[in-house]
C-alpha cells in the first residue's frame, strides 16, 4: 500500500535532516581543510580560473580548449589529492556526504524506492503498530506445536495454515480472520504472527487491545478540546492496511461501544480493508454480547479459526517456577 501523506511526510523530512546534517559536515570538512592544509584553497581558486580561461577559449572557436581543460582539472585534483593525504586525511574526505551513497540521501533509485527508503518505511510502520516489542519475540519462528495434542492440535494447525494463506494473499484478496476459543492458546500469538509478517512486507499494521481501542474512540467522540490532535489516529482506524483488534469482549460493553464497532468493522469493510479479531468469547457469547448485525457482519466476512487446549501462558508460568 502506498503510505499515506502523513506517514511519506515523516520519511521525506528524516531524509531532509540527514542531508542537512551531511551538508553541515562536509562544510565542516572544507572550513577544516582551507585553516589547516596549506595550497588547498588555492588549487581550487586555480580550478575555478582555468574553467572560466578554457570556457572563453571554447567559445572563441578553439575546439581543444575542453580536453585541455579536462587535463588541466585531473592535474590539480591530483595536486589536492596529494595536499590532503600528506595532512595526514582521506583521499575522499571532501566528497559529498551520504548517509546511504546507493541513493546519496534522495531515497530513490532511478524512480524506484531505495532500500533505505523502504528500511526507514518498515521502521515507522513498526513504531505506529502499538506492538514492536512483542513482535520481538512473537513471529513463525518461534512457533510451536508441542503444547497442542489431538483436536486442539488440529485447530492450532489449521489456523497456522490459514494465516499463512492469508499473509500470502494479502495484496490480491480481501479476507478477515477472527480467532476465537480458550483463554492463552495462541490468539494473540497468531494475531502478532501476521503483523510482523506484513509489516515486514511494508504495509501498514495497527495494533489495539479492545479496551485501548475504543477509549481511543471515546476520546475522539467526547474529548472536544483534543480532538484534532486525535484526527490522523482515528484516520488510520479506517485507513491502515490491516487492524488488529485483541481481547475483544474485556472491554465494558455499551451501546457506544456497539455502535463505534459496528462503524468501524463496516467502514473497514466497504474500504475491503482486513481486520483481525481475537476473543476469548465464544460464537453464542458474541450474538449476545453485541447486535447481531455484528454478528452477522463478522459470521459473514472473516475466516473462524477457533482454538482450544490448556492455557499456554500458566503452563510456561509453571515451569518456570519449578526452576
């Protein structure tokens, strides 16, 4: 997905420091150089005169007066050259300075993204994902199946499966998962699974606790006095590639509460944008808890990976207190 104005502002003004602060050094250099490195200035006085003398002479009609000209500049480069290295500094130390040479700090390459541009864009989308920390350690390699057996197994399989579908086939359909089952059997851990995934692919995840997000919502809705400051957070709820919702049903349920996810579940959904939802509710708990056109809404339009088994985080708890 495209980044959006916000986000390609951040990036272009991290580009606009970093050529300032390189411009600044180079200057440094070169103030440097001419204090402490004796004839170095006036080479390039000398530079400056015999480009002009040659260029007179090109434009009067002598033809060999640029070839001098590129003779003449290759023996005074040299003459710096050597005016640098016996001042004890790099041959290159008055180049230009740049944090990424492959694009010299304009973050592309003939028109297409350089691979710092897309480092600096995967950066920001981990920083406004709410969940860089826990994507740290929660990702497919540090998946495992040993605390699953017979049906819950199965389930915890099928899901894996399923979001590895739908990370494959993010940019061409548009799908929406929701785990549901058990408390500490893998929701959270599959959820933060797909957005390290994606976020790695570029697009933009944000990540919210159901309680988190709608007191986000709340403010927005009643918090005049700072509700601008809200505006582009509120903005990329509807805009951002893919939302992640966690422990939905822990939030005090209301009819604000209804109406703000029923809002925002269809707004996603006429913009095909994908949203994950775990809970801890089960299908009946659900319909009884919200309307059932939420229900409905998400019976209809996401993939149901229910998963069971024993509480994953108390086992680790148990073991690691038996050390």
């Amino acid at each position: 997905m495209p980044l959006t104005n916000t986000q390609y502002d951040i990036i272009l003004r991290d580009y606009e420091t970093r050529q300032l602060k390189n411009r600044h050094e180079l200057e440094s250099r070169t103030a440097y150089v001419y204090e402490n490195v004796s004839g170095y200035r006036e080479l390039e006085d000398r530079v400056a005169a015999v480009s002009v003398s040659q260029g007179k002479k090109y434009l009067a009609g002598d033809e060999q007066a640029m070839e001098e000209l590129k003779l003449l500049i290759a023996e005074l480069s040299f003459q710096k050259t050597r005016l640098l290295t016996e001042a004890g500094l790099p041959e290159d130390y008055l180049k230009p300075v740049y944090t990424c040479p492959d694009c010299r700090d304009t973050g592309y390459i003939d028109g297409q993204k350089c691979h710092c541009f897309r480092q600096a864009m995967i950066t920001l989308l981990y920083e406004q994902s709410n969940i860089r920390e826990m994507l740290r350690h929660d990702h497919f390699h540090s998946l495992s199946y040993e605390y699953y057996e017979g049906e819950d197994l199965s389930r915890f399989q099928n899901a894996v499966t399923t979001c590895r579908n739908f990370i494959k086939n993010f940019n061409s359909d548009y799908h929406n998962l929701f785990f549901y089952g058990t408390v500490g059997t893998g929701k959270t851990f599959l959820s933060n699974c797909v957005a390290r995934e994606l976020i790695e692919n570029g697009q933009s995840v944000i990540y919210f606790s159901a309680a988190g997000l709608f007191d986000l919502l709340s403010q927005y809705s009643f918090d005049y006095k700072n509700k601008e400051e809200q505006r582009e957070r509120h903005a990329d709820l509807y805009q951002c590639d893919l939302l992640i919702i966690d422990d939905l049903g822990t939030e005090l349920t209301n009819q604000f509460v209804a109406s703000q996810l029923f809002s925002l579940l269809n707004e996603r959904h006429m913009g095909k944008k994908a949203t994950v939802i775990s809970t801890n509710l089960s299908l009946e708990e659900l319909r009884n808890r919200y309307s059932d056109r939420i229900f409905s809404r998400i019976t209809s339009y996401y993939e149901l990976c229910k998963l069971t088994g024993p509480d994953i985080r108390m086992y680790k708890k148990r073991l690691s207190n038996r050390k």
